[in-house]
C-alpha cells in the first residue's frame, strides 16, 4: 500500500516505466483524473452545504449524517482517483490492459441511495 502512494508523489519512477506513450493518452488519462477530482470537491461541497444550510430533518440526525457521509464520499472519490490515475498511466507505458474499476457503479449506487434516503426524509417531514 505504501508502495502505490509514495508512486504518487514519485513522476521520475512513473516515468522510468516502459516505453513514452502516445502524449494524447496521457493527457486523456491526466483529464479523466481531473474530472473525478472535481466530483470529489463536489461532493465535498455537497457536504459542507447540507451542514450548513439544510433545515433539521424529521430524522435525528440525518442532516449530519448526509453531511458527513458526502464528506467521506468526496474524500475517498478524490484518494480513487490519484491512484487510479497512476495505475492507468503504468499500464499505458507498459502497454497492458487499462485496469479496470467497479468505482463508478458503485459511486452511482450510493448516490441513488441517498437520494432515496432524501425523497423519504422529505415526504415524512411533509406528513403532519
């Protein structure tokens, strides 16, 4: 494990890797990164607004609860995609296969989940 961070950190060993690729596929590679970065900050926005704005919901603690849980969300969103963004780039200097993720389904399950969690909490908040 600390193996896989400190590549983070180290370009000279990413590069010393295999062969230089095709610049377009590292710079597809570098904007595929940056766009889950931005879902990480998003979520993280996501979090700090519902601690901050949302009103008490009918459920104890579910407005802290979703709060954090977006938090965490976005953090482990943004920790996903340095290192997927590493391993993307060794395999294409090394010409293997893209590895593969199951990340994105199950990011897109949780968020549905929330969501469900929310149109509940609203429709009981909507019931005298």
């Amino acid at each position: 494990m600390w193996e896989s961070i400190r590549r983070w950190f180290d370009p000279r060993e990413l590069r010393s890797v295999g062969t230089p690729p095709d610049y377009r596929f590292s710079l597809a590679n570098e904007r595929t990164f940056l766009a889950w970065l931005r879902t990480g900050l998003a979520l993280v926005a996501g979090g700090l607004a519902a601690a901050q704005f949302l009103p008490p919901l009918p459920l104890a603690h579910l407005r802290e609860g979703l709060a954090v849980g977006l938090l965490l969300l976005g953090a482990t969103v943004s920790i996903r995609a340095v290192d997927h963004w590493a391993r993307t780039e060794r395999a294409i200097r090394l010409g293997e296969e893209l590895p593969a993720s199951r990340f994105p389904a199950v990011l897109a399950l949780i968020v549905a989940l929330g969501a469900l969690v929310l149109v509940a909490a609203v429709l009981l908040r909507g019931t005298p």
